[in-house]
C-alpha cells in the first residue's frame, strides 16, 4: 500500500464513519487525540529504534505514518503538500 492509498482509505473513513472503525473513532475523539496518538506513536518509534528489533521498527513506523496521515486529514492538508515542501527544500 501507498501513502496516497492510505491516505483516500482515512479520508473515507472521515466522511463516511461507521461504528467499528478504528479511524473514524479517531476524528470522533477530534484533533487533541489524534495529535496525542502522533505524539505517542512518535515515542514508540524513538524507544523501538533505541532497544528494540527492526521489525518492532517497522511496526511502530507504520503506526506513526498511519497516526500522521489521520492527522493530515484532520487538519485539511493533503499527502502532495509534504511532499511539495520536502521537495522544495531538497533544492
């Protein structure tokens, strides 16, 4: 799966919640709880980089980038805007 795919799954989850999904509690709960998920998420990666294997890497890795879309989409800004910015401070 890619980042834009996984961004359109989140986005539909926001515009059409239904009760037994994880995303959707998520923007129910509003923008506090998902930044403090992000945030959590953030120091799991951190403590799994430090003492942890490459797979419990990947994992935390995986939920901070899944944490960071929902927020994205929470907060109105699109995948292609990191993208633009990483871009435009590559040159």
């Amino acid at each position: 799966m890619n980042i834009q795919s996984l961004y359109e799954i989140i986005q539909d989850r926001k515009n059409n919640p239904t009760e037994k999904s994880y995303t959707a509690s998520l923007f129910a709960n509003g923008l506090p709880k998902i930044a403090q998920k992000v945030g959590e998420e953030g120091v799991e990666v951190t403590i799994a980089a430090l003492v942890q294997d490459d797979q419990r890497v990947i994992e935390e890795v995986a939920d901070l980038t899944y944490h960071t879309l929902v927020l994205l989409a929470a907060r109105g800004i699109a995948p292609e805007q990191i993208f633009a910015e990483l871009e435009k401070r590559h040159k």
